[in-house]
C-alpha cells in the first residue's frame, strides 16, 4: 500500500495516554456512540495496545487490541471523518500490524462497521480475508 503524503502534520502515540473525549466524539461523529469515562477506564485496562494519531494536539484517529498472548482482536478502528481517506486508517493499521508482527499472535481477528462500505477493501490491502463464523449476543453492541 502506498503512503500518502499528508498535508498537515500528525503525531502518532503508542500507550493509554488517551483523550477520552476526542475519542467520544469520533465514535459519536461515526454514528458508534460514546462510553462513560467509567467504561473507558476498563476499556484502556483490558486493552493490551493502543494508538492514537493527534493533529495539532487533538485525536484524530485511534484503534486498540485485545490479546491473551496467542490470540488478538482489534478494536475500534476509527478516523474522525473530517480526516478519512486521507491515509490516517493506513498508518494506524501499520502500527497495529507491527505490534500484532511483533508478538506472533495465531488467530488475529478485527470488527469493523459493515455499514461503512469500502471497508472490507481496505481491509483486505492490508492483508485481512473475511470470515463469516462470528456472532454477536443481541442487546449487547452499545449502540452500534
């Protein structure tokens, strides 16, 4: 995939360091919702990796993963849309993909909105196939 040269400049962050109500409004601005400050305090405990990429000191776009050392699911890949198809997705997912290279998970696993069309494409460049063996228990998707 090739890197787009962005016309702005963004800083990219690893760790738990995490504007919460930046992150609310992408969800929110996605049509996800947002968590309680309570719920993304678990969310940022249970999570073994985060990233973040900050324009001028605002979060941007974010994804995080969940591991037990053999398998990884990656969550909550998401772009503020004022900065979608920009290659924002693409250097968030690189980083996940180092951190996932890194630690030679089995099974690597991703949700994504199926809403947002397109998705699975640029999934796909990124070297991820379809399953179709997921389910989800009803009442519990937070709004999505």
């Amino acid at each position: 995939m090739t890197e787009k040269k962005l016309p702005f400049d963004i800083e990219i962050k690893i760790g738990k360091r995490i504007n919460i109500n930046d992150i609310n409004e992408m969800h929110h601005a996605v049509g996800w919702g947002n968590y309680t400050p309570e719920q993304w305090k678990k969310v940022k405990k249970q999570s073994t990796f985060m990233v973040s990429v900050l324009h001028n000191k605002k979060t941007i776009g974010f994804a995080r993963c969940i591991d037990d050392s053999e398998l990884c699911t990656i969550f909550d890949v998401v772009v503020h849309p004022k900065y979608q198809r920009q290659g924002i997705g693409t250097l968030i997912m690189k980083e996940v993909l180092k951190y996932v290279n890194a630690h030679n998970f089995g099974p690597v696993d991703l949700t994504w909105d199926t809403k947002n069309k397109g998705l699975d494409k640029f999934y796909e460049k990124l070297g991820f196939i379809k399953i179709t063996n997921a389910m989800r228990l009803k009442g519990h998707d937070h709004g999505r």
